[in-house]
C-alpha cells in the first residue's frame, strides 16, 4: 500500500540525538497521524461481518501489539532494527490474518523510516509492502497477484521514493542548521575578538601617548630645573623637581599598566613563546619559537611593538596561510631585536593584498623607527620580519 511522508527522517549525517530532536520537533502531528490510521484500520477490520470472528480477533490484537510496541518502544532514541523485526512480525500476523490490515502501512512506512537508517529501512519498507502480496496470495490465489500485485510494487516503490526525499531534506535540514550554529559562533568570537582588539589598541594609544607627552615632558622639567639650580638649594625648585620626578613616576606605572597584559605576565620572550604555543592549540599547526642572542629588557613602547607584530603575523598565518608549518625567530643583537615569523603556508601578493594588518604592523614599528618587510608568492609561504633599535 501507499506509504504517507515521513515526518522527520534519519538522515546520513544526523546523529541519534539530532534524530530523536527532529521527531520531537512534530510529535504531536505525528502521533495524531499514527493514532488515526491505527484507529482507522481496526474499525474497517471489525467493520468485516463476512470475516470469521476468530481471524478478526487476531487482526485487531495484531494492530494494538504494533501501537503498544511503538509507545513503550518505537519512541525511544535506541528503538533499531530489533524494533522493526518485532512490529513486522506483528503486522504480518494481522495481514494473514485480515488482508485489510496492509492499510497499516500508511503509518508502519513513515515509522520505518524514522527508525533506521537510510538503507536498511529501504529494506524494511520493500519487506513490508511485500507481506500483503503474500497474504493476498495465501487468501485469494494466484489471480490476487496478476492483478493488485502491480499496485504493491508501485506503492513500495512510491514509499521507498518518498523515504529517501524526504531524508535528504532532513539531512540538508540538519546540516543548515550546524552552519547556522557555527556562523553564530563564529560572529560572537569575532565580535569578541574585535572587542578585545579595539581595547588593546586604545590601551597601547594611550600608552604612547602617555610616554611621549607626560613623561617627556615631566623628565624635560626635571633637566631644565637641575641646569638652573644644580644643587636645588632653592625650595622652591627642589619642591617642584620632586613633585616632577613623582609624577614621572605615576606616568611611568600608567604607561606599564596599560601596556599589554602578556608583558604584565613575564619578559617579550616568554610572551612570544606563549603566543606561539596558543597558536598550536588552537589551529593545530606546528608552530616552534626559538630565541637568539641575549634576551634583555626593552623600553615598553618597543616590546608592545614586538608583540603585536608576532600576534598580527600568527593571526594572519591562522586566518589565510593555511600551512603546515610555522616558525617565530625573535634575535636579540647588539643594537636592534628583529622578530621573524615564518609559514609554508599558500602565501600572497604583497602588492595586491589588502587586509593582512601589514599597514597597521608598519604603523606601529615607525613610531619606534623600526621597519616591517614582507617577502611572499602564492604558493611559496610568507615571511614577515620586523627589525627595530634596542
């Protein structure tokens, strides 16, 4: 017989949880439908008053074991193979029985479907249409087959059809949905990450702007004071130098405050390294450090230079080089550090790239008279190398 649209299939990629989430989204259709057909089928079966009472019995107990086998079993995540075996078993008793049972199939079709996979419930389906040409040919004789058995090969086919639609829509159903997930997810990490960014920015702004305005201009009051009185025997000047180098300090611990929370947790080199081991985590490329020459303390305004440079190189690395490999050199020489950070990755055009946070890496460097250089081809992997005096 004809089989009725599956609610929700078990599509190829959808997982128990995902099936069992799909069905529950139109249970209450569903159950309707099932209670219907259900209903429908037993009233026609005793509706039969030409049918001895014994075989009628047998169809209606036939008919109640598969809607007690579903509620109590078919509903569950793990209701499987053995599930349909058992209600095949019972709808097949019920149509040899009283061939009118096969009208069944309008709700054991959709079910089947929900159930089991793909493939093996196309199994299922085709057994299950085949049960009533069985009956029919134990009822009615050879004739029975000539001319309704077309009927039930069509209709099989028809379910298997329908069957199989309807899981690919719920499959691209499902698989819409991931990418609807992770699109937000991927929006609220990049709002959080242009947030932090954003502050980061402004902290470091501020910073700069602290060092070369206030605490220049409190050091240039400090000399200019001790040339006009090197001894200070005037209060009045010593006062003033004293009140000058204490608000050089607090402008000094403004600027190491704001000045990036990496740096706050240790030296450049070891807030290299750990940038260089979040990368691995996070992407899952080999990234390696390594550290050249004597490592010394830099001015603020240098090493916040530095460590942006390496997190806007390894960013650029994560979100366009694809590579398999990736290194951070950071060389301490006499009078100039330079840190290099190199891929393997698909590379790019430097002169044509837009977006690769090179201008803002350029910017950053000239305000402590460094340079940046970019070396890349597609296809070769790129080098970015930031070389500043220290």
């Amino acid at each position: 017989m004809p089989a009725e649209l599956p609610l929700e299939g078990t599509a190829r990629g959808m997982t128990p949880p995902d099936r069992q989430e799909a069905v529950e989204r139109w249970s209450y259709l569903w159950y309707l439908c099932y209670a219907v057909v259900t209903l429908a089928v037993a009233a026609a079966v005793l509706a039969q008053s030409e049918t001895p009472a014994a075989y009628r019995a047998v169809a209606v107990a036939a008919i109640a074991a598969t809607a007690i086998l579903y509620a109590f079993w078919g509903r569950r995540p793990d209701a499987g193979a053995a599930f349909v075996v058992a209600i095949l078993v019972a709808f097949a008793v019920g149509t040899f029985a009283v061939p009118t049972v096969s009208y069944l199939l309008f709700a054991l079709s959709p079910l089947i479907f929900m159930v089991l996979g793909i493939r093996p419930a196309i199994v299922a389906v085709v057994c299950a249409n085949l049960l009533p040409l069985a009956a029919g040919w134990l009822h009615f004789g050879a004739g029975f087959l000539t001319h309704l058995g077309p009927i039930f090969v069509m209709s099989a086919a028809v379910a298997v059809w329908l069957g199989v639609w309807i899981n690919r829509m719920s499959e691209q159903s499902a698989e819409r949905a991931a990418l609807i997930a992770e699109l937000e997810s991927s929006r609220a990490e990049v709002a959080r990450l242009s947030h932090e960014a954003g502050v980061a920015a402004e902290r470091t702004r501020l910073a700069g702007e602290i060092h070369d305005t206030l605490a220049q201009g409190f050091t240039s009051i400090i000399t200019l004071l001790q040339a006009a009185d090197p001894g200070l025997a005037d209060e009045r000047l010593a006062l003033a130098v004293r009140t000058a180098r204490e608000n050089l300090a607090e402008s000094r611990s403004l600027v190491a405050a704001l000045a990036p929370s990496a740096l706050a947790a240790g030296s450049l080199p070891d807030a290299v390294r750990r940038q260089t081991a979040r990368f691995t985590e996070e992407t899952g490329t080999a990234a390696t450090c390594r550290i050249t020459g004597t490592a010394r303390a830099l001015p603020t305004a240098v090493e916040v230079v530095l460590l942006r440079a390496a997190q806007e190189a390894l960013a650029n690395a994560r979100r366009h080089a694809d590579a398999e490999n990736v290194a951070v050199l950071l060389a301490f020489g006499a009078d100039r550090v330079r840190l290099v950070v190199r891929d393997d990755g698909r590379g790019f055009e430097p002169a044509t790239a837009h977006g690769f946070g090179v201008a803002g890496m350029r910017a950053r460097a000239e305000q402590v008279n460094g340079t940046v250089t970019v070396h890349s081809d597609p296809g070769t992997g790129t080098v970015v190398e930031v070389e500043v005096p220290a």
